[in-house]
C-alpha cells in the first residue's frame, strides 16, 4: 500500500526503512540489552541490529540525498549510516 502511494500522487516518494533491532545504549539497561545482541551474534546466528546514530544518519541523507532503493534493509541502513556519521566526523575543509 505504501509503494503504491506515489503512482496516485504526484510528486511523491517513498522507502521503507527495515531495521533490525535497534540499540540505544543511553542506560544502562539499554547498553546491557544492545551488548547481550552483540554477543549472541558473535557465537550463534546474527541478529541484524543497528545503533540509533546510524538509522538517524541513515534516514536523513536518504531523504535528503534520494532514495537507493524502495526498501532498505538493516544492512543497507547500516552501511550508510556508518558512512555518513564518518563523513560528518571529518574536519570541514575551505
């Protein structure tokens, strides 16, 4: 129903943002939970799981830069979140 939307609407756009399990490690709760992740991916099966910093980075230059694809998977969010925040992390250059 979502993707269907621009072909009734003129001048829209959509994607899908699939993320997995996303981390806040803001407490200590949280950060217990997130690391609890990251250990069960390392000995068994990967949960796909992405920190709250990169779905943010990731979110914004899709909608400010255009969308990749319809639907982008935690992966994908991933690899341009971690892209972006490196790239806002280097020093502006004149």
């Amino acid at each position: 129903m979502v993707l269907k939307f621009p072909t009734e609407n003129e001048g829209v756009e959509v994607c899908i943002a699939r993320p997995g399990v996303i981390a806040n490690p803001s407490t200590w709760s949280r950060a217990l939970v997130a690391n609890l992740f990251r250990i069960v991916g390392f000995f068994g099966r990967s949960l796909p799981n992405i920190q709250r910093s990169e779905l943010a980075a990731a979110v914004l230059n899709q909608v400010m830069d255009g969308f990749e694809k319809e639907a982008l998977l935690n992966a994908d969010l991933v690899r341009i979140g971690q892209r972006e925040l490196k790239f806002s992390s280097m020093p502006y250059r004149c």
